[in-house]
C-alpha cells in the first residue's frame, strides 16, 4: 500500500506542478466571470443560466485534466525509460498501476473541489444559499464518474500505441456516452437485427457515465437525489472502475517493455 | 558584403500589389449580395443564415428552463411539446400539443432506465408554478426562461413568437410592464404591423394600463392587418388553425373591451365575427344571448328612468 502512495504521491505532484489545471481554471473564471457580469431585462436574480454554463465548463475542464493527465502516464513512463528504475524497486506492476490511477484521480478530485467551490461562490453571490447537500452530490458523483474514466484512459493508454490516439477515442468515448448512453436501448428498440442486438448489448456492457450527471438537478434547484441512490451509484462507479483497472492489470502484466 | 537594397524594394513591391489587390478585392466585396457585414452585426458575420438555427434552439431552451430540465429528447415523444408550454399559456398562442405532457419518457424499458431516471428531472412541472418544489411562492422564478429568450431574439429578429412570450412573462410575473411594452415594440421594429405583435400589445394596454381607447386602437390595427395580410391568400391558409386562433383572440377581446366600455352592441358585432373562426361557436353564441340582454336592460333603462 505505500508503494502504491508513494507512486500515487508523484503524479499529484507532477500534475500539481503541470499548467492544464490553472490554464483551465482560470478560463471557467473569466468565462463566468463575464457571463456574470451581464445583466438581463435589469433583473439581476437570473442566475440558472451562469449555473449552467459554470458547470458545462468545470465538467469539460475536468474531462481533460483526467483523460489529458492520465493518457500520458504510461507512455511517457516508458518514453523516459523511468519505468524500468520503477519496476526494479521492486513495484509490481499492479501497484504501479493502481498508483498511476490513485495520483490522477486524487488530482482529478482536488482539482473539482476548487471547481466546486468557485462554483458555490458564485451562485451563493446571486441566489444567497448554499444547498450543500445537491453540492456535495454533485462533486462526488462527478469524481466518481472520473474515477471510471481515468481507469479508461489508463487501459486505453496500454492498449492504444499513441497517446494522441487514446487522447482522441477515450473522449470520444466519454462525450458519447455522457450524450446518448441513456438513449442506446430505445434507439435498439426501433432497429432491425443484427443492429438492435448490438445496440442492446452496447448499452448493457458501457459505463453509464450519465448517471453521474447531475447539472440539471443542481441547475434548476431539485431536491437531492436519495441517498441510498446516490451510494448505489457511487457503487456502480466503483465496480467500473475496478473493472477497467482489472483489465489494465490483465493487459499490462503480459506487455514487453522495451 | 550583400546589399539588402533589393529586398528591400522588393517587400515594398509586394506591399504595394498586397494592399493593391485588397483595395480591389474589397471594392467587389462590398457591392457582393452575399457580404453579411453590411449590417455591422458580428453574429451575422459569423453565423449568417445558421443564425435562426440557433435562435430556434435557445427558444426551446427557455421552454426547458420552463420545466426545470424535464424536457423530450429527440428520442423521446414530443407530440406533447410541439407548441412550447411556456407560448402556450401566454394565451397569445395556438397549442398543437397532443398526448399527455407528463409521460414522454414513458415506462422504464429496464433496471438501469429506472435507475438513470433519479439523476434526471423526472416530474413534469412549470416555473409559474412553483417549479419541482410545487411552491408557488417561487413562481417569480419563471424569470430565468428570459436570457434565453433574449439570446433567441437577438439571433432571429423575425420570430414573433420570442417577443410574445418574453413580454407576457415580463409583465405578467416580473412587473415589469414598461419593459414588457419595449419587447414589444422593439418585435415591431422588425416586424412593422405584426397582428400578433398588436395583440399582445394591445393587451398591455387593457390588462396593465386599463387604457381602453389606446388598446381598441391596437386591436383595431391589428384586426386590419390580419386582413390585409391575408388578402389574396387561399382559404386553407387564411382559416388555417394559427390563424383563425389569432382573429378568435382579437375579436373576443375587443368585444372584452366593449362589454367594459358599455358598447354592449360594439361586443355582440365583435363576438359575431369571432364565432365564424371559433372552434366552439356555441360557447360564442351563449354570450352572445347575454350581451343582447344587457342591451336590453341598457336601451330600456334611460325610458324607465325618464318615465
């Protein structure tokens, strides 16, 4: 378990000391900053759309800090040749694994409880509350849903030769699932087979990464979800993600480094 | 030791035919039908036609503001949301909503649908209501459909729709009456003589400033304009459903605004007409009976009282 720390540690630090997260932030906070500043029909208590662009741009911001960070952790790894002094401490290669995704997911949920918290400010400033439940909801759903797709990125950065190429099909991936996932099993209902059987089969085997979506709920003030529900689905999160790091522990521990 | 003399003439060479060739190129630029930055508008410039796609797509983001988020998808059944609800209960606008508003999602088709639905808006609601919480205290909150609509019309001037609706709810639940009038007249700007436009204007005039004669003056307007647009359009699309809905409207209010002003025989003419585009004439004709009674009273009271 230190090992895994200690390997998690040095990706914080790294991504700490990289400039994807600031550049990033620092754009959400002029982007609402000046969406903020406008004023409609003089009425100065219309909040929900600087909401929902606010969350639109911490929930594009955090998929690429998790997919940008963690495609290159392997890779570059090996492009260095730092793996090698890695695996000879000793370190299996599972713990590297499971610290490589430790480090970008801690990374991941740092980085959106700054989002989260600019995000509170800004709406406290013109709504005057703080519904820290739906926050709270909302942050760990949304660290949950990266936790599978750093997972992902880690398996595809194993299976993919070239880091742009994961880069390009893990948000592909991710962007589609989060837009049609919920959709695939009725879209199948309405196909011919084959298609209908594959588009079943698609919707059955893929993250449902949607689920973790809650903009809406916090956008236009619903009540929290249940909490039952809402630990079953952090559940599901983490069946995923264990799943997806399974795999990845399959694929890398036949891989030849060179 | 190289001169640079040449080069240097020949950049200024090049700079002359550059700027040269722009001058000329512009020139034709300008007079091109397809230059969109005649008008100075950036949006324009850039979207150019694409403009009203995008117009149409923030109108029905209000409506989904409306509802909290609760909104068909393009995979879902719309037939419930054709006519956006929150056009709707202006009143100004027909409904071509059919099938029940609440069920477009449908039962659930398995365990992770039934699941998914917790994270989503899942009960059919509108913000003049109260919104989810069904408080109607909030009702206020109807306001947050308006950047939205704002956005819609700057993209699309000619939807007249954008301003109907943005001045109702800007009079009706913000107070702001004055600015719900500006809307209005900004719709005509674009849109000189728009029947609905008047309407709904005229309708400020009736229902916040209870100036009757202005708001007669309006409807009237926007009587004539209904007919003259229609001149020498074929009936199917003169009595079609929108707009036999809109002279339906401006009939029954001047007829409305009759009754109030004592003009009980001004009323029955008005109502008269209105039941040849109504869809329930019957209803119509019921007024009708009535206001022909009070005209009874009225024409008799002045012999009784002289009498």
């Amino acid at each position: 378990m230190k090992k895994i720390f200690a390997i998690g540690n040095v990706v914080l630090l790294e991504m700490y000391r990289r400039k994807d997260f600031y550049v990033l932030f620092i754009v959400t906070a002029l982007i609402t900053a000046v969406m903020g500043s406008v004023t409609f029909f003089n009425n100065a208590q219309i909040v929900r759309y600087l909401k929902a662009i606010s969350l639109f741009l911490i929930w594009a911001s955090s998929l690429f800090i998790a997919i940008g960070a963690t495609a290159r952790q392997i890779p570059a790894e090996r492009e260095s040749r730092t793996i090698f002094p890695l695996m000879a401490k000793p370190v299996s290669r599972a713990q590297m694994l499971v610290g490589k995704f430790l480090g970008c997911w801690l990374a991941c949920g740092l980085a959106l409880v700054i989002f989260y918290v600019f995000f509170g400010c800004i709406v406290a400033a013109r709504e005057h509350q703080w519904p820290l439940a739906n926050y709270f909801q909302a942050w760990s759903l949304h660290w949950a849903m990266l936790g599978i797709v750093v997972a992902m990125t880690l398996f595809g950065s194993l299976v993919l030769t070239a880091v742009s190429s994961n880069l390009t099909i893990t948000f592909i991936a991710t962007v589609a699932i989060l837009l049609v996932g919920r959709y695939l099993h009725k879209v199948a209902l309405s196909m011919t087979e084959p298609s209908a059987a594959i588009f079943t089969g698609l919707y059955y085997v893929i993250p449902h990464l949607e689920l973790f979506d809650v903009r809406d709920l916090i956008v236009q003030d619903w009540p929290p979800v249940p909490w039952g529900i809402w630990l079953i689905a952090i559940a599901y999160a983490a069946v995923y993600t264990g799943l997806l790091l399974l795999l990845s522990w399959l694929v890398f521990r036949k891989k030849v480094l060179r | 030791m190289k001169t640079t003399r040449p080069f240097v003439l020949l950049l200024l060479l090049l700079g002359v035919l550059c700027s040269g060739l722009a001058a000329k190129i512009d020139c034709w630029f300008v007079r091109w039908p397809g230059n969109h930055e005649a008008s100075f508008d950036p949006l324009d410039v850039m979207l150019g036609g694409g403009q009203k796609l995008f117009a149409t797509f923030f109108y029905r983001e209000a409506d989904v503001y409306y509802h909290s988020g609760y909104y068909p998808t393009i995979f879902d059944n719309r037939g419930a949301f054709e006519t956006a609800h929150m056009a709707e209960d202006t009143g100004a606008i027909a409904s071509h909503n059919r099938g029940e508003e609440g069920g477009f999602m449908g039962p659930p088709l398995d365990f992770i649908d039934r699941f998914n639905r917790h994270f989503i808006p899942n009960r059919h609601s509108h913000l003049d209501e109260g919104g989810p919480t069904d408080d109607l205290s909030k009702s206020g909150e109807v306001r947050e459909i308006l950047p939205w609509l704002k956005i819609s019309s700057e993209l699309d001037p000619e939807d007249i729709q954008t301003y109907i609706v943005t001045a109702y709810w800007l009079r009706t639940r913000m107070g702001q009456v004055a600015e719900g009038e500006r809307v209005l007249r900004e719709g005509l700007r674009y849109n000189p003589n728009n029947p609905q436009l008047l309407y709904e204007l005229g309708r400020v005039y009736y229902e916040n400033y209870h100036n009757l004669p202005r708001a007669r003056n309006i409807w009237e307007a926007a009587v004539r304009s209904w007919y003259a647009g229609m001149a020498g359009k074929p009936d199917s699309e003169k009595f079609s459903f929108d707009n036999k809905f809109l002279l339906e409207q401006l009939q029954t209010h001047l007829a409305l605004l009759e009754e109030d002003a004592g003009n009980f025989s001004a009323a029955i003419t008005h109502l008269e007409q209105a039941k040849t585009v109504s869809p329930s004439p019957a209803e119509l004709q019921k007024q009708i009976e009535e206001l022909k009674e009070k005209l009874a009273a009225q024409t008799n009271a002045p012999a009784a009282t002289t009498r």
